[in-house]
C-alpha cells in the first residue's frame, strides 16, 4: 500500500513539474520582451554636454520642433528630385 501512494505521489509531482515547463514561453527572445521603465522627461540631463538647467525632455521638443519646420523644405526637395521608373 506504501508502495503504491508513493509512485502515485511521485507520478504526480512529476506530471506537475513537466506541466509547468511547457508552460512556460519557450521562445528565444522571451526574455527580451521586457519591458523597459520609461524615461523621466522632467529630470535633469547628466551628460556633460548638457546645458545649465536642461532636462531630458528638451532634447525631444528640440527634435520634434526642428522636424516640423524642415517639413516643407523636405517636402519640396522630394518633389524637385527626378523620379526614377526603373525601381519599385
């Protein structure tokens, strides 16, 4: 009778423990998929090329500004360049 709920128990565990593997993502990028914390714009830069009394957040604005006034003169360059048929 020992016997015979010991291979039970152990059928169990081991069932279980199979279970919980498969489980599992099995990918190889499963553990790049984390995600990342998300970066504080309002804090102060500290990099030394920073400016006095610069946040991360500025470089962006910068960016996002800059984009947006380059936009028609992007736009018209484009439409000056030639258009080449041969490529799809």
């Amino acid at each position: 009778m020992r016997h015979k709920v010991f291979t039970l128990l152990m059928a169990f565990i081991v069932a279980s423990l199979s279970l919980g593997a498969y489980g599992a993502d099995q990918s190889p990028a499963a553990h790049v998929k984390k995600q990342r914390k998300k970066m504080k714009m309002d804090e102060p830069m500290t990099t030394p090329m920073m400016k006095q009394g610069m946040i991360k957040g500025d470089v962006k604005n910068s960016a996002n500004r800059k984009a947006r006034e380059m936009q028609p003169m992007m736009e018209q360059d484009e439409k000056s360049m030639p258009q080449d048929k041969t490529k799809p």
